[in-house]
C-alpha cells in the first residue's frame, strides 16, 4: 500500500486488532479507510482536503468514498480552471453540502458517515463516481506520525478531528465573479475531464495537484510540494440561509451547471489529456489572434493553449484550449463584442491569475 500509494516513509501505517473500532481513536493514532485512497486521498493530507474536514468537524472515516471523490476531484477541477489556485473553503461550501448516510432505525442522531452532494438542483463537479461501493467501512488502519503536514505547510496547526462527530451546517457564501467564471469552465468542460476515472484514476492528476510526490522524487525520499496559492484573501460574505440573496446564488450555479451540460461538447472547452507516462513539462504558453472577416465570428476571440503545470512538477502536458478576447481577459460565456482588426500572430505570456499580453 505505501508503495502504490506514495505513501512517505516517515508516516506509520498500523493494522488495527481485533476489538478495536475507528470510532473510537488509539491514543495517538486516526482511522482512515482504504476505499478513501481508492477515491484519491493521499498522504500526507492536503491542506484544503484538512480544512474541510476541520470545516465540518468530521473525522477521515466519516467521509464515504464518494465524498472524497468530490473533494480530491473538485480540488483537481477547480486548480485546471483558474489556472493553479487553491479551490478556497467558501466556494467548497457553496457548491456542497454534507449529507448523512442513512442509519438504522433510533440512531438517526448519533454521529454516522456523510458524503457531499451539491446544493439544489445543480450537478456535482465531478461525475461518474460509483452508485455503490459494498463494505467500504470494513477496511480501515491506523495512522500516526507526520501524516498531516505538507512541505512549507501554510497551517501546522490545523489537525482533523480524530473523534465522531456530527457534521457542521455551513451556510453558502456569495461567490466573487472570477469565481463564478472558474465554475463555468467547469461546467462547460466535456464530460469526460471531469469523471471520476479520469481524475481520480491517474496518478498524474494527482501529482500535478501536489497530492503525491513524483515517482523520481519518491525514489529520492522526498515529499509532495502542493501548490498553494490561494485565489483571494478576502474573507467571503455568508448568506442567510433561506434568505433571497441565497436563493439567488443557489440558482445562479444551478444556471451553470445547466448551460454547461448544453454546451459540454463545444471543442473550445475540451480539456484534453495524453496517456503518455510522467515527463518533465516546460512551461509555455502562447496565443494568436483569430481575424475577422466575412464569414467569421464577431466576436473578438483570441485561442489560449497551454501546457501544464509548472517546471517544479512531474507530469505529461495538459493541452487546455480557452477563448480570450483581445486585451488578455478570458470570455468564458457573455454577449458578443466587435471583432479585432486583421493581424497575424502575437506572443504574450499568461500568469497564474490571468492572461496578459501585448
């Protein structure tokens, strides 16, 4: 197991006996099952993935499968979409709420197993996870050691409940519009990039996205690097539950998820991905012009591709094509706007937070 899953050697892995129970902790030790690493957990934890179960109050075991599929997929998502930012708690709970598992009759308010489904009528972010995963609360061990922290960990102190607990309500939050814009891309990407096998199946993805370390510096002993960088700093404003601005932001996602499923076919939103093995990938990036004429669209369009991620990560390229109008801005979705002059190529360069060029 520590092989297959990159495990570092400096976390200790126990097998439980036979009277002991992962709702009740080892002194020093936490349950964590093995279908969660089969729906993309990985050791040591991501600082979202901590925060989140911090958010909740919920203990690793209490979290079904699916619903770290949601987590580890969603986080993968949203860092494609925004173009390596760390997918912030607010949007997170916006988007999901947790759900409780049902439990025999008379112990529907003991503190059981949840998974996350999304608020509304909307669809998840990822698809295609399993309808059903039999016995899946029977495989569990212990964890001690140095499983929570990450290299340059922004949080040391933020450890995950080790205890049962009953879920925490979170209440939506108003989402900024570049997060409302990284939300439709997601929706709008073809099926496939955002199904369960294909994320949560390669391990590519999920060292890309920081979870593991590369095989080479796994030969060399050293730990995974996440990217950390946040999309803002702000504290987000918390809607009262029930209230019309909360009606409002539940059914401006719903309206995406909506529109994407209409236009997920559309070329231009396809994210595309190789099957090659883990390479070193430059980082290049460059844009031409698209120009008008008859026949051609009015609106202004320039066609962004991209090969990720950055130098510091082991990974195959991941070709990404999005439409960006003439002053460096992303259109994800919008009226049309006047065509550009006639011209022919220009080079620019795109950073984290944006695309910018001449």
């Amino acid at each position: 197991m520590r092989e297959q899953y990159r495990i570092p050697s400096d976390i200790e892995l126990i097998l439980p006996g036979p009277n002991e129970r992962a709702c009740f902790p080892r002194e020093g030790c936490t349950a964590l099952h093995l279908n969660a690493f089969v729906s993309g957990m990985r050791l040591p934890l991501h600082p979202m993935l901590r925060r989140i179960l911090r958010a909740y109050a919920l203990a690793p075991t209490q979290v079904s499968p699916n619903g770290w599929s949601q987590m580890v997929g969603g986080m993968y998502l949203w860092f494609r979409h925004s173009f390596g930012m760390e997918m912030p708690l607010h949007v997170f709970q916006t988007v999901y709420q947790p759900r409780k598992l049902p439990r025999k009759k008379g112990k529907e308010e003991e503190a059981g197993w949840y998974y996350f489904c999304p608020w509304g009528s909307h669809k998840p972010l990822v698809t295609g996870c399993p309808s059903s995963i039999k016995q899946w609360k029977e495989s569990w061990f212990w964890v001690s050691g140095n499983w929570q922290r990450v290299v340059d960990d922004p949080e040391p102190d933020l450890d995950v409940p080790s205890v049962y607990g009953i879920a925490s309500s979170l209440p939506r939050c108003e989402l900024s519009s570049g997060s409302i814009d990284v939300l439709r891309s997601i929706y709008q990407a073809d099926t496939k990039s955002r199904s369960y096998n294909f994320i949560l199946n390669r391990q590519r993805c999920l060292v890309e996205l920081g979870l593991i370390a590369s095989q080479a510096d796994m030969d060399q002993g050293k730990r995974p690097r996440p990217t950390l960088a946040a999309l803002t700093k702000q504290r987000p404003r918390m809607l009262v539950p029930g209230s019309a601005e909360d009606s409002s932001q539940r059914k401006v996602i719903e309206d995406l998820s909506r529109a994407g499923n209409k236009e997920a076919a559309e070329p231009s939103r396809v994210i595309e991905v190789d099957d090659a093995p883990e390479t070193e990938v430059p980082l290049s990036r460059k844009r031409k012009a698209r120009p008008s004429g008859p026949g051609t669209s009015q609106a202004t369009a320039t066609v962004v591709e991209i090969a990720d991620p950055p130098t510091s990560v082991s990974v195959p390229p991941l070709q990404r094509t999005l439409t960006v109008n003439i002053a460096g801005e992303v259109v994800l979705e919008g009226p049309s706007k006047p065509a550009p002059a006639p011209g022919g190529e220009t080079e620019g360069h795109m950073n984290p937070r944006g695309v910018s060029g001449s």
